[in-house]
C-alpha cells in the first residue's frame, strides 16, 4: 500500500458532538486492543531521566496522560481541544496545533499515540525540525499500513457498535500509517544522532522509539 494522507471526520465535529463522544469510546477499545497505554506504560518509564517533563502530542481526553501521571511521570498534553475534566491542576494543558507549538524545547521526552499518521511527508518534516530543537527522547505508536488491518477492523469493528465516524477514520488512519524506517526518515531523524528503533506487532501497532545520541541535548 503506497501511504495515502486524509481527513479524518473527527477533526471536523466539536468534542461533545455525540457521534465524536461514540468515536472516542471506540477509540479506547481501539487502543486496547493494539495494548498502546500498557506500551507507553511499560516503555517510558526506563528510557526517562530523572526530572525530565514528558509531552503527549494530541492528548485527546488525556486518558493516556492521566494514566502516566498516575504512575509518577510528568506528563503535559497538547491538543487542539480544551482541557478535559480532572485535568492535574500542576499539569500544563497546550491548546494548539502542534505544528505551531514553540515549545518543544522544554521537553525532553515527547510522546505520540496514533497521532503522527495524520500529517502528510511535508508536515512531519517540519515537524521533525522543531524536534529537533532539544528533544532527547520521542515514542511513537501508530497504525502499521496493512490492508489486512483494514478489512479486519472494518469486518469486526461493527460488531463491538463502532459508528461511521471510527468506520471512516481507522480505514484512512491505517492507510496514512507507517512500516519499517518510514516514520523517522519522514521527520528526518539522523540515523547519526538518534539510536532508533521501529517495530511492528502483530496486531498492527507501528512503534517508534528515537533516542538522541547527542549527551548536550539532555534536560
């Protein structure tokens, strides 16, 4: 499959539009499924120093980053929807298109859950400079770019209530998503200057972990 980058009907409802409240449930299984917060869980914790602040890219409802906070790890979320309730009061809350973020050099560590699949080479291009801007560590789960994914899901998600919007959105998030080193190359990760590594399950989960060699650019 050649990548292919759509819209997503998400990105055009309101957060409490029912049919995007329905999506998000469905995301949540989605996530499940592919075991995305029990990765991050398991995966940050050893990669990060002591001290340094963790930035969740397209936090959504901050499920994600609750779950981190609650493990002890700080965790920001940025996100182009307000702040969702219980927010941690001591957590910063970035509204914002990330493209136009200008902070990312206040943190070390910034992760990605089925985020980066939805910008085209160009994007992530711009986006892998402003990442290059101080960032040490970068974990990315996305959709591994298999038709068999998308005939899977759209055989079985039906039957767990999926509605159209997650019908329409896993198809074209499978298709923008990732295989071997495509994600890094697209954001122009130095193989010089970052160890990384990608990986793909078989449940179709695409992960990326990017650690920069560079000692100077630690926090």
């Amino acid at each position: 499959m050649e990548r292919t980058v759509q819209p997503e009907l998400l990105d055009s409802l309101a957060p409490d539009h029912p049919d995007a409240v329905r999506n998000r449930r469905d995301l949540r299984l989605t996530n499940a499924v592919m075991g995305n917060p029990r990765w991050f869980s398991r995966t940050l914790p050893a990669l990060l120093r002591s001290s340094e602040r963790v930035l969740d890219l397209g936090a959504g409802t901050g499920e994600l980053a609750h779950r981190l906070n609650r493990a002890g790890l700080a965790t920001d979320g940025l996100d182009l929807w307000p702040a969702p309730a219980g927010w941690p009061a001591g957590r910063a809350w970035h509204r914002t298109d990330l493209q136009h973020f200008d902070g990312f050099a206040s943190y070390p560590a910034v992760i990605g859950n089925l985020i980066f699949h939805q910008f085209n080479a160009n994007e992530l291009k711009r986006l892998g400079r402003r990442l290059d801007t101080g960032t040490r560590l970068i974990l990315a789960s996305e959709p591994a770019r298999r038709r068999r994914s998308q005939v899977l899901y759209r055989t079985l998600a039906p039957l767990c209530g999926a509605n159209h919007v997650s019908l329409h959105d896993a198809h074209v998030s499978i298709a923008a998503g990732f295989l071997g080193r495509e994600l890094p190359d697209l954001l122009g990760l130095d193989p010089a200057h970052w160890n990384i590594h990608c990986s793909t399950t078989f449940i179709g989960a695409y992960r990326m972990i990017a650690i920069r060699l560079d000692a100077s650019a630690s926090r």
